[in-house]
C-alpha cells in the first residue's frame, strides 16, 4: 500500500517568509509524528499527534512553528518568518496506534532557507 | 538532545565482510529500533528489540540489547554495495510513544565494491 507522502519535496525560500510543509500519512495510522534532522542537531522530535488529540507543543524549537492535523490525517507544519537555521529535512512518520510502536517515515521535505 | 550515541561515526569495509555498529543510550526504554537513510532522505526501519529481549534477528541482519550497559549492537552479515547508507538507532521511552523516538548521531557505512 501507499506509505507516507510529504509534499513539497524541497522548498527554497527567502528568510522571513512563511512556508507550509504538509504530510499525509498512511491510511488507518492514528499516531503521527514530525521530526527535523539538520547538520548540527542530528534528527530531534518536534511535535507528536494521536488520532484528533490536541499535540504536546513543547518539543517545539520555537514559537515560530506550529502544527495542525485536520481530520486526524493530513498534517501541516508551519514556519513562520524562517530563518536560515530552520534550514533542515523535516521528516513525517505515522504510526498504526499504541499496540504498534514502529514508525513508517515519509521521503522528507529539504527546507532552504536563504 | 541525542540519547543515543551509535559508533563508529563512519565505517568502510570490503564487499562480502561482516559490519558491526554499536549504540549507547542514557535512560530506561521501551524499545530500541534501528532505521536505515539513504541519501540523507527517508528512513527505513530496520529492527525493533523490546527491552525485556536480549537478540533478535531479521534476515541478514542481527541486533542485540544490553540493558545493563544501556547498550546495542547492529550486525550486518555478508554485506552487499546496496548496504552503503547511515545507520541510526532510536529509542522509545514509552508513553504511548507521545514523547517520539529519540535518535543518535548515526553511523556512516560504505561497502566498497
């Protein structure tokens, strides 16, 4: 079947603009997460969705980022006002539900910021 | 932050060796797993080992957990070209899995031809 898709692939933009990655994860998995792996940090957690429950938001690097699963499918995550150190792969994964721990990762989104 | 620590940091070997990558982590666990990326883009899971196992294996691959030593071990027999990629361990602390998966630096394997 269809695992987890990102779209866009890349995305260049210029510092101070907002950009808006989206994620659709595989059908049926209630759990979805985001991740970032950058040069410097390695891959960290941002931020964690369960079916329609409202996310932990602490993982969070800063208020400039936030997320929204609508449906409890499609994920969005939003930058605002980027800065070149949001530069990074921002990686989706969805997960079954909680009997299932293994995560299913998307191809990734490459951000560029310049 | 990275809990876990995989070394080496990178690892060359000849077509047909056996490859050994090793993790370390700081606190207790659920589950430890194993993920493969190539080209810096998707990962793709490898292996899962609960806490309360000690070995397991899938194909030509073979993981092992040391609790005690906060430690685990991938082994890649017979390696193949197609197996040149980083490697990375990830644990899940439990919790429903509401806190993520937490990841090391990874470890850099090429296989020469």
């Amino acid at each position: 079947g269809a695992g987890v898709s990102q779209s866009p692939s890349n995305k260049v933009t210029e510092k101070g603009k907002d950009v808006e990655l989206r994620c659709d994860p595989i059908s049926g998995h209630t759990a979805l997460y985001w991740y970032r792996q950058s040069l410097g940090q390695g891959l960290e957690f941002l931020i964690y969705f369960q079916g329609n429950s409202a996310p932990d938001k602490s993982g969070l690097p800063s208020d400039r980022f936030s997320a929204e699963r609508t449906g409890g499918s499609v994920s969005t995550l939003t930058i605002q006002r980027t800065q070149q150190e949001d530069s990074a792969v921002y990686l989706c994964a969805s997960r079954p539900g909680r009997s299932t721990d293994t995560q299913y990762f998307g191809p990734g989104t490459r951000l560029t910021v310049l | 932050s990275q809990q876990g620590e995989e070394d080496p940091q990178a690892l060359s070997i000849q077509e047909g060796e056996n490859a050994t990558m090793n993790c370390s982590y700081k606190t207790s666990i659920n589950n430890l797993q194993w993920y493969r990326q190539n080209s810096g883009r998707g990962l793709v899971h490898l292996i899962l080992i609960r806490s309360n196992e000690r070995e397991k294996h899938s194909g030509r691959l073979r993981v092992t957990l040391d609790t005690s030593k906060k430690s685990s071990s991938l082994l890649i027999t017979a390696s193949r070209a197609a197996d040149t990629a980083s490697y990375f361990c990830a644990t899940d602390g439990g919790g429903g899995g509401a806190d993520g998966l937490t990841f090391g630096k990874g470890t850099h394997l090429i296989i020469q031809p």
